[in-house]
C-alpha cells in the first residue's frame, strides 16, 4: 500500500520541556509532524527527547495558555509566535534562520 503524500501526526505528551519541548503537559497539543519519506515516528520522538538525530519533520512547543509558541520546520528554521490579549496571532518572527538558506 502506498502512504505516498501522507503526513503522519504524532500527539504526545511533552513532558521533556529540559530537551526543548514545551513546559505544558498536554497529550492533546500537536508535538510533531513526520512526513512519508521519513523514517519512523519513534525516530522523531526520540530525537525530541534529546535522544535522536532524524530531521524530516515539524515540531512545536506551546504556551501556558495552549497556543503554539514555536515551530521548528525541517531545516531547523524556527518561527516564534506572538498573541494580542485575546490569544490572536499577531506576529510571527523567524528567529533562527536554518544553515544553507
């Protein structure tokens, strides 16, 4: 069976927030997608909890409040987002810039 163009999603809870995860618990926030040409979604989880090397995937770590805090895409590029008062999105600064870009 083809899994061709298929995104895998991981929810996990994130209880390693000292290996870059975030500090809120929550097995119901979207920790990581893994895309097809990748390996396994233990691979990704491992290299979440600092135990791993695999890249081809998109993880986030969220606020207190359940909001996305930041992104970090498959080249390492993170995005940091910001909210207004009432949890809108009002700003989305890159704020590391992957190597070879």
């Amino acid at each position: 069976m083809c899994n061709c163009g298929v995104a895998r999603t991981s929810f996990a809870a994130d209880d390693f927030a000292g290996a870059g995860g975030s500090a809120v618990a929550n097995g119901g926030l979207l920790r990581a997608t893994a895309y097809p040409d990748g390996d396994d979604v233990e691979d990704v989880i491992a290299t979440l909890n600092g135990t791993g090397s695999y890249s081809d995937f998109v993880s986030a770590t969220y606020r207190a409040s359940g909001v996305v805090h930041t992104s970090t895409d498959q080249n390492g590029t993170v995005h940091t987002y910001w909210y207004d008062d009432t949890s809108r999105l009002s700003r989305d600064s890159v704020t590391t810039v992957a190597t070879g870009i």
